[in-house]
C-alpha cells in the first residue's frame, strides 16, 4: 500500500494520505513521499488547485509512534536533519504557488495540525478535532509552530501549546485554522466547489498573491513594504495575465484563463 496518493484531474491535483490503519500517523518513509508528491504537483504546468485529503477515519494523527521510539535513539546530527525534513514538509506546502485546500475529515493532531495550517484553505467535518500535546511529552510542536502561529495567532498558540488540551472544529474555525465546517458527507462536495471557485481566477495573479501575504507578513510596515507591494501591482498590470484580465473585463468577456 502506498502511504501517499497522487493524482491528477485536468487542473487539480489531489494528495491522499493513505495510511488509516495507523490513523495516518507520520513517519520518515511517509514524509518522503509527500515530499516527492508535492515536487510532482509544483512540477505540472497544467495543475492549478491542490486538494489534500485523508482516507479513514482520521485526518492525521501526527508523528507515528514507532518513528519517535526510533528517533529517540539518534545522535544529534541524525535528530536535525530528521527534525528539518520534517519541516520542510510543511514549508513546501506553505510556499506551493498553486492554491491549496485541506479536506479535514477527523482528528488532526501535532503533525497532522501542521498540515492543515500550512494550506490556504482548510475544511473540516464537526468530528475533526485537534490536539498540540507535545508538552505532555516533554517535547514542543517546534517544525509545525511557525504555521499555527501565522494561522491563530500568537496568543492562542501560546496558550494552545501550554495547556496540550483538545479543541474541537467550532473552536479551530473560531481562531482562524479552518475556513469552514461542513457536514461530514458534505465535505467532499464542499472541497470540489471551493475547487471550482479558486479555478475561475487567473493563475500567475494567485500564486502572486499567495506571495505578497508571506512578504507583508513578515515584515514591519515601513518603506520596504509600501515600495514592495506598489512594485507588485505594478509587474501584474504589465503581465500578460494582468492585460488580459483588465481588457476582458472591459470587452465584457470571460479571460483566456476561464476558457480552458
């Protein structure tokens, strides 16, 4: 059995997490292979909207248990380059030009909320719920903090990550990691219109988009901002995409990019 799916359905690529006998539990050999899944989806020049979706009945339980057991065991120099494959797992996902959702269908916990922050959009049915226990451990949710932090914010993540306790769906939605509950048996349906939605825009301008949030977000408001984002705009008005965009909206006409 293959631990992640990959397939590809004219612009959408769809990224299974296959392992429901271990509630999709991460481990090294797993991480690899989504890694490989993602390098693929970059790669498609014809993809235009990632969905990562989870079979079971768990979305992701984090970090396998026999993965830790053996990771306990390894020199220093073994535990950093594991720790940083691991992270950037979640930085590829975070940084992913195309759109990405994130079908949520139950429990997501440690790793598995790291999968979920790091996308654009994040659905999930009224049983998913969440947990950060790693202090309950004697560990930290260290790879997976800088995208919970950016997605509830820090005070909640501080208090998330302290206390190690559960919270449901109407919770996470609350603090800004889901987008939407939907109903369990509506959950596909819902992750195939947001699809739909995210494929009448143009291309380039959301991968562009996606850009500008992590450039504005990390950093203060100053010159630097305020000059990057007016260079921005201004490279998208002489694009290709950005004439064809404003000319089709003065014709009255669907872009090139709906007509595909």
């Amino acid at each position: 059995m293959t631990d992640i799916l990959l397939d590809f359905s004219g612009r959408v690529a769809r990224i299974t997490i296959n392992r429901p006998e271990r509630h999709n539990a991460l481990d090294i050999a797993m991480i690899d292979a989504f890694h490989d899944a993602l390098d693929k989806v970059a790669a498609n020049k014809e993809a235009r909207v990632l969905q990562i979706r989870a079979r079971g009945a768990s979305f992701c339980a984090g970090a396998d248990i026999n993965w830790m057991r053996r990771m306990a065991e390894y020199d220093a120099a073994s535990n950093i380059a594991d720790a940083r494959r691991l992270a950037g797992l979640f930085e590829k996902i975070a940084f992913l030009p195309l759109p990405t959702i994130c079908a949520v269908n139950g429990p997501a916990y440690g790793g598995g909320i790291g999968i979920v922050a790091a996308c654009d959009f994040a659905l999930a049915a009224p049983n998913a719920d969440f947990v950060l226990s790693e202090v309950k451990l004697g560990l930290i949710p260290a790879v997976i903090s800088p995208h919970i932090i950016r997605a509830v914010g820090a005070h909640a993540a501080k208090r998330l990550f302290l206390s190690g306790r559960k919270f449901g769906a109407e919770e996470a939605e609350r603090l800004g990691l889901l987008a939407q509950i939907v109903a369990a048996e509506e959950l596909d349906a819902a992750t195939d219109a947001l699809t739909r939605q995210l494929l009448e825009n143009a291309p380039e301008a959301m991968a562009a988009a996606k850009e500008l949030v992590q450039f504005v977000a990390s950093k203060p408001l100053g010159r630097e901002v305020i000059d990057g984002t007016a260079d921005r705009i201004a490279t998208r008005r002489a694009s290709a995409e950005g004439k064809e965009g404003l000319t089709a909206f003065l014709e009255k006409r669907m872009p090139a990019w709906r007509k595909e």
